[in-house]
C-alpha cells in the first residue's frame, strides 16, 4: 500500500516559524509511543496532551477524593508544571515526575470526566501551545488538529480495531501475552472510554488517516515519517525505538 497524499502539502515553514505534526485517534490507538518515535526521527520534542488531562485528574484525586468538581480541580492546576526533556515535557508535581502516577488505573477510570470540564481543556491547550512556542513539536491528543493546532502542517488520525487495540495495551502494560479474557474485558473499557471522549475526538477534514491494526509500531512511524518528509526534504533520523 502506497501512503496517501496530504490533501494540502505544505512544503515550505508556516508563518509560525515551527512546524507541529498533529497526531489524534482514540484510546490506546498507539499514538504517544508513535509520536514520541516518530519526534525523535525527526528531531523534533514530543508533547502528550493525555499526560496532562491526566496529570489533572491525578492531582485532584490525591487533594480531594474522588467527588471532585471542575472547581475543585481547577484550584489544584498550578501544582502542577511541564518539564522539558531532552525528546518531550513531563509533567511534574511536587518536584517529582509524574509518569507512574497518571498511569494508574483510577486515573485512566476518571480521566474522561475531567476532560469534559472547559476550563481543564482550556489550561491543556495553553500549556501544549507554550510548549510548542519556538520549537518543532509533534503533539498528540485527540483534538490536536481541530482545536488546539488546526494550522498543524500536518495532520494525522490513528484508528485500529478496538480489540487490537485492548491487546497492545495489556501487552504494553503486562510485558506478556494477555488472555482472550482479558482482552475482551479491556476491549470494554476501551470502547466506554471511546463514547466518553467521542465530542472532543474528531478527524479534522485534513487529517490523513491511518488504520494501524495490521501496521507494526515500526510500519506506522514509518508512514508518518515519510509524510513529514513532504516538509522536511525527505525523512531522516535513525529507526531505533526513543529513549523518552
Ligand atoms: O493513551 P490513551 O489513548 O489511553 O489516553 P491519553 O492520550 O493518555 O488521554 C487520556 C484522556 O485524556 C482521554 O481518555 C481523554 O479523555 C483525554 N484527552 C482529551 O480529552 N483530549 C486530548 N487532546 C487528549 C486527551
């Protein structure tokens, strides 16, 4: 298969100076570890928007419990900072990385309802915009290329089949092969996820699509790549996996 032409080629730098690569697609559809790969080819910072809507909740679950409202959790964003790495920003909290904590299940439970509060999508897009001010960045989340980048030079919406999806995950998370049972139940919470967040998940009309179900991680990063070339001159980096 041969990879789609971007419907608007952008060939030469944006007026804004930098260039964004706008990664979005629904849960688990591998678009941070693709992003963070893809970033590295191409020398540019990752910035994961999840990480900071969960970054969000996991502070309010610590300061109130789980009842918490939009008031609530507004007053507790400013404890929380973006670190910038050598490839990507990671959210801190009290001096310290917050990686371990937004993973945990209780925030992948909660995180949709706190991404529903406005003025929690409003601090995101601040903070992924401050981040990207200057530099090239590729940013994934799921409404990068419709609100928060919808000038990105280049647009990219990542689906696969939600089973496939359950399985990369568990695998991901496990290190092992999971069970048909336990992919089936992670297929659940997946596609509950995906109905919570469906408003905010939207393909941008120039978005190009990529359905990864029976792409490897390296094919995908791939295709994504050589789209970039279409700016860059062509892709260029290495293809080792990213140290983060
Ligand atoms: O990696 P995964 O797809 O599981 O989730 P994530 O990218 O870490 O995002 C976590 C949650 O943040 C999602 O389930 C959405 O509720 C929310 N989110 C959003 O609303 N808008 C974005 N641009 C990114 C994430």
């Amino acid at each position: 298969m041969t990879a789609p032409t971007p419907p608007s080629s952008p060939r030469i730098r944006s007026a804004r100076g930098s260039l964004v690569v706008a990664i979005d697609g629904p849960a688990a559809s591998g678009k941070s570890s693709t992003a963070q790969w893809v970033a590295q080819r191409l020398g540019f910072r990752h910035v994961d928007s999840g990480a900071l809507y969960r970054a969000a909740t996991a502070v309010a679950l610590a300061r109130a419990g789980e009842t918490f409202d939009e008031g609530t959790v507004l007053s507790f964003l400013g404890e929380i900072s973006l670190r910038p790495m050598q490839h990507s920003f990671a959210p801190i909290w009290k001096g310290e990385d917050m990686e371990e904590l937004i993973r945990a299940p209780e925030v992948t439970r909660l995180v949709s309802r706190v991404a529903q509060m406005a003025g929690v999508r409003a601090w995101v897009d601040t903070n992924v915009r401050k981040a990207a001010e200057g530099r090239d960045v590729v940013v994934d989340g799921r409404d990068i290329g419709t609100v928060v980048f919808p000038d990105a030079d280049l647009k990219v919406f990542l689906i696969a089949d939600p089973w496939e999806r359950a399985r990369r995950r568990l695998t991901q998370r496990h290190g092992r092969a999971p069970s048909d049972a336990e992919i089936a139940e992670e297929t659940e919470r997946l596609v509950q996820r995906d109905a919570r967040d469906a408003t905010q998940t939207v393909q941008a009309k120039d978005a190009i699509l990529i359905d990864t179900t029976y792409l490897t991680q390296a094919e995908q990063v791939e295709r994504i790549v050589s789209l970039a070339g279409i700016f860059r001159g062509g892709g260029q980096g290495s293809g080792t996996e990213p140290a983060g």
